[in-house]
C-alpha cells in the first residue's frame, strides 16, 4: 500500500478496522500527538505491532494540542504523513475530539498500546489514562505498555529547532536545570486547600464580530457586515474561573447592578465551585464593556476597532460602602487569601480599601487602569499590599515617571506600600519580579498571540496564591508568563486557564 493511500479519515478507519475483526485480524492502536518523529515513537510501534496482525495509529488534531502556543511544531497533515511513510503503520488517521476515548470507542481496537512511562497511573495529571484503560475494557479489549527507548519531543523541538528566540532558549535552559517540571506542579496543587476571596466588579465582555464592506458613500464611516456576537464572563468572573480550576475553596465577593443585573448569564457562566457573595450597585446595570471586532480574511488575526461600556462608574454612595463593609468585616478573617481586582468603576471606596488592607491575613493587589478611569485608578490608592501584580504603563501612571527604569519605579511603589513582593508584567519583555530588594526579568513565552484581553487578570489569578505560599518568587514569575502565554492563544475569556493545559505546558517549556 502507498504511503498515501495509508492516510484516511477516521469514520473510514473504523470501517475498515471492523472489517478486519470480522476476518479474524487482531487490531493495535496506538494514539498521540507525535510531533517530530524520532527513533522512539519507531520502537512503541514496532513493539505495539507485534501483538497483533494490524496497527492504527490516530493524531491529536492541532488544535487540541496543548502544549503551549509553540506547538505543535509540524501541522497534523505533516505529523500523519511522517507515520505512514513508516512500514510497520498500516494506517493513519487524524482525531476528531480532544482526547482519545471518543477514538477507542468507534474503532474499538482489541489492544490499545502506551509507553511505559504511562503504566504509573497517579504520575499522569490529566488522569487520561485511566479513563482510556477503563474505555478499552469496556469493549473487551486490553491496554498494552511497551518497554523501547524514549525520547521527548518537547525537548528535542526545543533544544534543536529554535522554536523560541535565543533569550527565551537561554531562560529555560538555566531555569530547568534548576527546577523540576514536577515540583513546580506540586507548588500549583497545593493551592487546592487554601480558602480564597475574590473581591471586585463583575463585567459582562461582549465581542461583537464584523466585516469590513467599505466606506459610507457619504459620510467617513467604515461600514461592517454584521457577523455575530458573543459573550463571556469577565471581570472577577474570569478571575473566579482560573481560580477554580486549581482552587476547592474559591469565594467572589463582587458587585453587580441592580438594573440589568444578568445574572442568569454570570450564573451560566461561573464555575460552579465558586460561591458567590453578590452586591448590587444602586442604579447601575452590570458592567458590559462591547467590542467590534474585525478580523485578517489571510491570518484571522482579530483586530478591535472600537468599544463602548454600559456603566455607572459612579462611586457608590455612603450607605452602599457601609453595607458592603459590614459584610466583608464579617467574613474577611475566615480566608487565608484575598485577591483584590480593582478595575476603578466605583466599587472600592476609601473606607473600603482601608478595611480590606487592615483585616487580610494575605492581600494581593490588581488594580487597572483602562478607558473608564485612565490616570485615576493607581496601586497606590492601597496604603499596603503583600503581592502586587500590575503592567508598566499602570506602574507609570502611578509613579508619573514616563522614562524612569522599571526597577526605581518598583522600589519606589513597593516602599510606598510596604510590599516585599512584586511582579510587573511587560507585554513582549516578560515580566520584572521584585522580592526582598532582588530584580528577576523572565521573558514572554508567547509565539502566538490571538487575543491579549484577560491575560493580566489570568496571570494575576494563579500567581497571587502562589505567593501566599511562599513559593520561590522565579517560579511564580515563570508560571504566570506560561499562564499568560496560554491566556493569549484565546479568544477572549472563552476559556478558562485549566490544570491539564497549564501542566502539560509546564512540562514542555521545561525538557
């Protein structure tokens, strides 16, 4: 058969895979990524061949791979006609779904074959297979480990084909050979227990889709045709959705209007292990900050031409602050974390913000600016912080120094706060983390950006309890920039950063 002929698309595999039981054949499968093929992935399937008369091997579809925005480094259509060149590959066929259990389920093979370094199950994170063992043997077939030589495509792709530029390479070349992939991981799973509060605005994010179909005959407008809209949950809602997905014990403390509030929406959208503490602001609908969007017909590159909020972002008024902190003065003492958001809407009054940085067992600090607040809405309105994460131009704002090195502005925020800890992102550069008077620069992991909105809120989201945990501040600078790096390759808060993704990403920055 010609290596061509191999390649099928996966109803048909499953066709012919049945047709083959039907005559007495025993059928492998054998089911992966494979980015750059090397002389182990030959070894699995030679071995995996020999127990049986046929071997199939199904391909993770590019868009399923999640080992960051580098990968994979060869498209799905290469990666398939790398397999079938080989002779022991009967046939190929690329996935339709995330995973592979969907795949067992419709070819029902009569071995499914792994590495062995997959037969120790509590070592895999995503926990994958053990539900693929458990779908093989519900249709009778059997897992199988074979014992070859292995390599790490990871680790080849990122020492030889320079997918990253040389300060990257360089980063993670010193940095892996002082951390384990495995540790860092553990770091992250021991954020489950701590009890966490959310506190800031919820906001509605609505991207309204277009394309360009010229200028008004009379007027210098740009005209789009209407595409469609789409809604996420931002705000401290995104912040809550990270959270929660590494987190059991995730309060949000936020405030929504009282007019228009859509709260069937934020609830259809928040993670239901998130408890929510709602306020309602007096005479205000819930934030909803409306983009136009228009995208590269080339690169489907989106671009934002234009937004628009549906806001009061007046303060709120006496009464509402003193309501607000009755209840946080109830409840602040029962967490070990707060997390402050603070997007400068009208939310955090003065007695407020004094209340929440008197009564923190541990506060980290986020606050924004943006088009509602420009130039109002700075870090220092806090009078002390244990961990602040803002961006550059937030930290220039503040300090009103426009050309200053970010190192003097960071001593200089910090010693206004009493903050020993502090991390400033720096969009391209990565980002400059302060702790105890030492300056740490890590650079941007990010090879594919689609969309940054939501990335401060992502990295600030799983570094701020990272820190509560006393975790080494380097790490805690290299998990937020791959946080950040995989908040970019969505759009949106379409999806929430999750463990799976985020430690398997982990993993391959660091072979």
């Amino acid at each position: 058969m010609k290596n061509n002929e191999k390649i099928v698309e996966l109803d048909e595999l499953a066709k012919i895979v049945s047709k083959l039981k039907s005559k007495g054949k025993k059928v492998v499968h054998c089911h992966g990524v494979f980015d750059l093929l090397h002389v182990g992935h030959i070894r699995h399937f030679e071995a995996a061949k020999k127990f049986g008369d046929i071997l199939v091997v199904t391909l993770t579809q590019d868009k399923y791979v999640k080992k960051g925005p580098h990968r994979p480094a060869f498209t799905e259509k290469l990666r398939a006609e790398a397999i079938a060149a080989l002779g022991c590959v009967d046939y190929v066929a690329i996935n339709k779904w995330p995973t592979a259990e969907e795949t067992i389920e419709l070819l029902k093979p009569d071995f499914y074959a792994k590495g062995l370094e997959y037969s120790k199950f509590s070592d895999d994170y995503t926990k994958g297979i053990i539900t693929e063992k458990d779908t093989i043997e519900k249709f009778g077939g059997k897992i199988i480990f074979t014992d070859e030589i292995t390599f790490s495509s990871s680790a080849l792709i990122n020492r030889y084909l320079h997918v990253f530029p040389k300060n990257v390479e360089d980063f993670l070349l010193d940095f892996s050979k002082k951390h384990l992939s495995e540790d860092i991981i553990n770091y992250l799973e021991k954020i489950y227990d701590l009890r966490i509060l959310i506190i800031g605005e919820a906001i509605i994010d609505e991207y309204v889709y277009g394309f360009p179909i010229g200028k008004a005959g009379k007027e210098s407008i740009i005209a789009l045709k209407y595409l469609k809209t789409e809604k996420f949950a931002g705000g401290t809602l995104a912040t809550a959705n990270h959270l929660a997905n590494f987190s059991n014990n995730v309060d949000l403390f936020t405030l929504l209007g009282d007019k228009d509030s859509q709260e069937d929406f934020i609830n259809g959208h928040l993670n239901k292990k998130v408890n929510r503490l709602f306020h309602y602001k007096k005479d205000a609908p819930t934030i909803v900050k409306r983009r136009f969007l228009t995208s590269n017909p080339l690169t489907n590159q989106l671009t934002k031409l234009l937004e628009y909020y549906i806001i009061n972002d007046n303060e709120i008024d006496k009464e509402q602050s003193k309501e607000l902190q009755a209840h946080l003065k109830e409840i602040l003492p029962d967490y070990d974390h707060i997390l402050v958001i603070d997007y400068g809407h009208g939310m955090f009054t003065k007695e407020i913000i004094n209340l929440i940085t008197e009564k923190s067992k541990f506060l980290a600090v986020n606050t924004q600016t943006n088009a509602g607040n420009m130039g109002f809405n700075t870090v220092s309105k806090y009078q002390k912080a244990d961990y602040i994460c803002i961006d550059e131009p937030e930290i220039r704002f503040d300090t009103r120094e426009k050309f200053a090195c970010v190192e003097d502005l960071i001593i200089s925020v910090t010693k206004k706060l009493s903050c020993k800890k502090m991390i400033l992102t720096r969009g391209t550069e990565g980002c400059m983390v302060y702790s105890h008077n030492n300056f740490i620069s890590i650079p941007a992991f990010s090879e594919k950006v689609v969309d940054t909105m939501g990335a401060g809120d992502a990295f600030i989201s799983i570094t701020s309890p990272l820190v509560a945990n006393k975790v080494p501040m380097e790490i805690v600078g290299f998990v937020g920039n791959a946080v950040g790096a995989l908040k970019c390759m969505s759009v949106g808060n379409r999806e929430p950063i999750d463990k799976p993704t985020l430690y398997k990403y982990i993993t391959s920055l660091m072979k």
